[in-house]
C-alpha cells in the first residue's frame, strides 16, 4: 500500500510516522506550511517515552500535491471532513478508499462523496498532541479498530490491518466498526466535561461528586446509540454497558476507576478538547460530534438536556464568554436534581 496520509497532526502524523519508519510508502499532507516545512528541512519527530523516533517523510500542502493513491487515512478534525474530502478526491485512485481515522461519525459524510464502497471506518483510542512544527508527542497507547462499513471482511481491510499492526502491535479488525464509534461518543460526552476545567483528566474522572454528571451524559448518549440499533463494543477499560439504565451502578463505578487509572498512567494528562480551549484558543469539535448525537436526539424525540448544555457550555468557552473552571461541572450536575435517572 502506498498511504496518503491527510493531516499529519496528533493522529496523523503519529501514525503516518510509525508507518514511514517501518519502511511503508507515506506520504504527508497538512494545510499548515510551517509543519509541512519542518518535517520537509528537519524530518517528523515523534517524542514521548514509547520509542521516541524521527524519519525522514514526504510532506505537502494541498495546494503542492500531485499524484494518485490508493490508500487514503483521513486524520483531520471533523468539523473539517467535507473541505478535505473535497480537496483529496481528486488524489484517490479509481480503485482507492479512505479511512476515517477521526473521531465522531464522519464516514457517512465520506462515503456521501466517495460512495459507501470506498470508505472504511476506524477507531482510535491512543493518546498523541501536535506540539509544534515537526513535531508530534506520542503519550500512551490505546486501541486501533478498523472495518469495513458493511462488516465483511475484505482483502483490503486484511492488508490495511497488516499495515497498521506496524503502528500498533494489539490493531484489530472488527465486523460491527459501529460499535466502536458509538461507544466513543459516550466516553467523549464525558472527556469534553472534564475540558470544562483545567484538571487532569485523571483526577476529574476521580472526584465522586461528578460521577453521577458522567454517568447520566453518557446515558443520554447511549440511549441514543440504542434508538439506532447499535451494538456497542467496549475498549481500553471503558464498558459502555456499565452505564446503561437498569446496569448496577457499581459496574459503572469500577469502568470509571478503570480509566482514571489508565489516563493516570499516561504521559498526556489533559484532553486535545481541553488544549483546543485553553492553549490553542480555537474552536472544538463538539458540534460535529456531540452536535450529531444531539441532532439524532431530536429526530428521534429522546430527551439529551444534559449534552444540550454540555454543547452550549463548550461553546461558551469558545467564544470568551465562560472561563474554565471547576465551577462548570457544579453548575452541570445541578440539572441532575430533577433528573428521573436513578443516580
């Protein structure tokens, strides 16, 4: 496989790097010049405590790159989907397919301009940060799913995961991708709270009196995830059924305790959420991924207060108008009064 690999940021330039060092054909494309530049003068440097590297890799903005490709792994935030596909199409070979390699459920915009044939799902749970031009942090490991949208399994996806498994040893190939997705958009619900403050993710995960605020978000999601037929799938400690209603909620308690000690454990302590608002001052991709399970919400008349005010919270901060404080999560739970969740 020759990889194009679209937006070489925390994702991207990740897994683009592992795959250029394993001596795969990769070539990088980033609307940011300087980035571009520094990996053109100095190489990609992946740093962190998992075998920090740097390698020599072809990079391009959009604008300067020429030639086809087969194998296109989509790594760009997802509110910026449709600009990229737009701009890409026209690099993907007659035989090619793109990998949404992105969180949120953007493989039904992809396949609405490539055609369902030709884009593949993916799932990914490992923690990495753009540091600055060049360079990118890798922090910890974490899942990589893939699979074809209508859950064969192909030769492509049999190669594509061959590949990968040079990127992460445990990458798997699942039959219900779905599943995989869903289940992050609840966890996300909950990752976006904690970016509501400036404490470590580990330690707001810990704190007892916002766990009942992180278990009925993730409800409303997961509700949602139910009203479209979903089966959900767990991963790296994280049991999407613990949080459903009815579920002990001790079940619940110990998926918690579970990812407090996994993101305690790794080398990035705040979300790209939370540096997207406190570092980067920039907008979020909350719109295109708790936005959609919002919109979902209402097509199917199942009331989401909670990531109705999450979203609009997020928003706040985007604008100026709401500081980040742990006066945020407070404020959140106090709608859980009259919430007829059993909590």
């Amino acid at each position: 496989m020759r990889f194009l690999v679209w937006g070489a940021g925390a994702i991207g330039g990740t897994i683009g790097g592992h795959l250029a060092r394993a001596a795969h054909s990769v070539t990088l494309v980033d609307k940011e010049r300087k980035h571009v530049e520094a990996i053109r003068n100095e190489g990609l440097k992946i740093t962190g405590s998992i075998n920090p590297f740097s390698i020599r890799v072809k990079a391009f903005t959009p604008q300067e790159l020429t030639g086809e490709y087969e194998t296109v792994l989509l790594c760009v935030k997802a509110h910026h989907t449709d600009r990229a596909v737009r701009q890409l199409v026209p690099h993907l070979s007659v035989d090619g397919f793109v990998v949404s390699v992105q969180n949120g459920l953007n493989e039904s915009i992809i396949a609405s301009m490539v055609g369902e044939g030709r884009t593949v799902g993916s799932f990914v749970n490992f923690d990495a940060d753009y540091l600055k031009p060049g360079v990118i942090h890798y922090g910890g490991r974490g899942a990589v799913v893939i699979g074809e949208l209508s859950g064969e399994i192909t030769p492509r996806i049999q190669a594509l995961h061959k590949s990968l498994m040079d990127f992460e040893p445990h990458a798997i190939v699942s039959t219900n991708i779905q599943g995989y997705l869903w289940s992050k958009l609840a966890y996300g619900s909950m990752l976006f709270a904690t970016a509501l403050t400036h404490l470590p993710v580990s330690r707001a995960l810990s704190m007892a009196e916002f766990r009942p605020l992180y278990i009925a978000l993730m409800r409303e999601v997961l509700a949602v995830a139910q009203s479209q037929s979903v089966t959900l799938e767990s991963f790296d400690g994280f049991d999407p059924t613990a949080f459903l209603p009815g579920v002990d909620l001790r079940c619940a308690k110990d998926s918690l305790d579970a990812i407090a000690k996994r993101t305690g454990k790794s080398g990035q302590t705040h979300t790209g959420i939370w540096r997207d608002l406190a570092v980067r001052h920039r907008r979020t991709e909350v719109d295109s991924i708790l936005g959609s399970v919002f919109t979902r919400a209402k097509d199917e008349n199942i009331a989401t207060p909670l990531l109705e005010k999450l979203i609009q919270f997020i928003h706040n901060i985007e604008s100026s108008t709401r500081k980040q404080d742990i006066s945020n999560l407070y404020e959140l739970r106090e709608d859980l009064i009259n919430n007829p969740l059993n909590l």
